[in-house]
C-alpha cells in the first residue's frame, strides 16, 4: 500500500494543471482496469478528466458507488519542500491523506477482491474525480447521475481526527458584496463622493452579525477589497463572505438575509452575487441507518466506529442531498488535510481498507 501511496504522491495533481491530472487519470483508469473493471475516462474541456470505473455483481440489486477524488490543493513543486517521507509510523506528503491513501486503500480492497474471488452481492461503481477542491464544477453532474442509479454512495474523503466516519456535513455558499459609491477628491470636494469603503464597513459589521442566525450558520468575510489612493473618495469596494449551514431551510433564510443587504451610506449601491456550491449533508433517518449497519459490520472486524458531523463540504454533500444515503469519511487516519503537515498514519492503513472492504461486501 506505501508503495502505490507514494508513486500517487509524487504524481502531482493540483486542481488546475490539467495535463497533470490528465496523466493521473490514465494511471488510474489503467489501474482499474487492470483489477476487472469496466472502465471510461471521462473527458472534461474545463478541468482535469475523471475516471469511472464499473464491476459487476449480481444485476437485481442497484449497484453502490464509491467516490474519491485525485486532485490535491498543492500546487506543481510542493514536492520539492514536502517530499515524501516517513517518520514516527506516519507518511507525510502533499494529497497524502487527503485523499491518495483514500484511492490506494479502494484499488488494494479492489486487487484482494480479485485474487481471492470475493464476489460483491451487487454491482459497484468507483468514480475518481478530478476537481473536488475547487468545489467539483465539472464532475458534479457526472457525480449526481451516477448517484441516481446507485443504493448508496460511500465517500473516501478522510474521517475526523479520532477516525469517526462523518454522517452530516454543513452546505457551502460564496457570496460577494460589491458596493457601488462615488469617487471625489478628497481634498477639493470629498462632500460631493459617497465612500464604498465606508459602507463596506457597515456592511461587513452586519453581515459578521449574522453569525449563529440559526444553530450551525456561519458567515466569514475572508476578502476585503477597495478604493484606488489615500486622497480619492472610494468608489468601489468588495467583500467576499464564506457562508456555512446545517440545514436547506437555514441555507434559504441566510441567502435571502444576504440578498436583502441595505446600504446605509447616502449614494451608495449594494450588488450582491454567489450561491450556494453544496448543499448540506443532513443526518436524515436513512443516513443514520446507513451507519448503524457499517457499525455492525465495524464491530464483526472489532473496530468500534464512531460518527460526526463537519463545516467541511465534500461530494458526499451532492448525493446526500439528492436522498441517496451517503456514508463519508471512510479514508484513512491522519491529520493536516490542506496543511504543511498533512500525513497519514501509517498503521490505520490495513483496518480502513478491511472497513471499506467489509462495507462492500456485506451493504
Ligand atoms: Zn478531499
């Protein structure tokens, strides 16, 4: 498994080096292939391609799909200050944990399923996306399809810190807060302007406000942007707000509280743009369900699975949302997804990939 989770390491995958992710998705169909899989490379003209792969069951069940993605957030060259290496029973490198231990946990589960003969009772399909970081624009259509013909869908994205499996993720929106005003010098007639920065200012003190709205809604106005030189009257200035929700009914009331947004400074214009990207992962009763049966099956192998819930959005927020049961954060144990210190630890490797392979073979 380190030896497949190292060669996937050093092949970098940022989101948007296309060529990049091109050469690993055909390292990856190939793979797939190789391990019986009926197998298409999906061309994508906006983005990296994506790779799906489909094994045959027992045809009277609908199959499951299991979902990861080989896009990393490190940009081409990490690896030469992030090399891969290994230390204390971890493997450190960019995309490590999330998600390549992921992809080599699937393709192993894959390899002992053919050389041992284990026959799934239904058809399963593995889809490897190449644009989950940037928030899946390109494969989201591709994702919810083949969600549709599936019974459930397990995620690969990593668990949380103690291992659990993550059964509720909150919904992402990306709003942007333009204020339109009036540029004058500052010197000869600063009545005659109407300061964007001024209402920015106000502005982003209510939208701040807003925070905890309902249980689980945040907003973060990570971006602030404006005015031209110390001596003109702003003309313009731009916020750009994060927004986090629990629920589809909180991620409705906060839009329109956003899109309501009134400007207070005389002369001054509110534009305000964005949506949101994923809808949240609700724990519905099938979701609940979902784990209860991978616990059973958790506790056969004598693992003790545990469940939560995170601000974190994946793939897994796409199926949940069309109501197809999702289990996510089936990948390995490791810490610093996005971080200098991203790793996995390297003995949570074999148990993870028994979880997912159990899961296949009993759901
Ligand atoms: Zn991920």
């Amino acid at each position: 498994m380190l030896e497949e989770l190292t060669r996937l390491v050093r092949h970098e995958s940022p989101s948007h080096d296309k060529r990049s992710l091109d050469g690993l998705a055909q390292v990856l169909a190939e793979r797939l292939t190789s391990l019986g899989g009926r197998t298409e490379v999906v061309e994508n003209n906006a983005g990296g391609n994506h790779v799906v792969a489909r094994f045959t069951g027992p045809d009277q069940k609908p199959p499951a799909l299991v979902l990861g993605h080989f896009d990393t957030v490190w940009p081409i060259g990490t690896l030469a200050r992030m090399p891969v290496r290994e230390e204390e029973g971890r493997l450190f490198g960019p995309g490590v944990f999330d998600m390549k231990a992921s992809l080599v946990m699937m393709n192993q589960t894959l390899e002992v399923f053919q050389a041992l003969d284990l026959k799934m009772p239904r058809p399963l399909i593995v889809l490897y996306t190449s644009d989950e970081e940037v928030g899946s624009p390109g494969s989201r259509p591709l994702i919810e399809s083949l969600a549709g013909e599936c019974e459930f869908v397990l995620v690969l994205e990593p668990p949380l810190a103690d291992g659990s499996l993550k059964t509720a993720r909150k919904g992402v929106g990306r709003f942007t807060i333009e204020i339109e005003g009036k540029a004058a010098h500052a010197g000869v007639s600063p009545e005659s302007g109407a300061s964007a920065i001024v209402e920015l200012a106000h502005q982003v003190l209510r939208i701040h406000s807003l925070n905890g709205a309902s249980a689980g809604t945040t907003l973060n106005i990570g971006v602030v942007q404006g005015g031209m030189a110390p001596n003109v009257v702003p003309a313009r200035a731009v916020a750009e707000v994060d927004v986090r929700v629990s629920s589809q009914a909180d991620a409705a009331t906060i839009e329109r509280d956003i899109r309501l947004l009134k400007p207070v400074t005389p002369g001054t214009k509110i534009k305000v743009e964005g949506r949101f990207s994923r809808p949240p992962m609700e724990r519905t009763a099938a979701i609940a369900n979902l784990f209860a049966r991978a616990r059973e099956i958790g506790l056969e192998l004598g693992q003790k699975l545990t469940e939560g819930s995170t601000g974190g959005g994946s793939d897994g927020n796409f199926t949940a949302a069309l109501g197809v049961p999702t289990l996510d954060g089936l990948g390995a144990v490791g810490d610093g997804a996005h971080a200098e210190s991203e790793h996995i630890v390297i003995e949570s490797l074999p148990p993870r990939a028994a979880l997912l392979a159990a899961l296949l073979l009993s759901l």
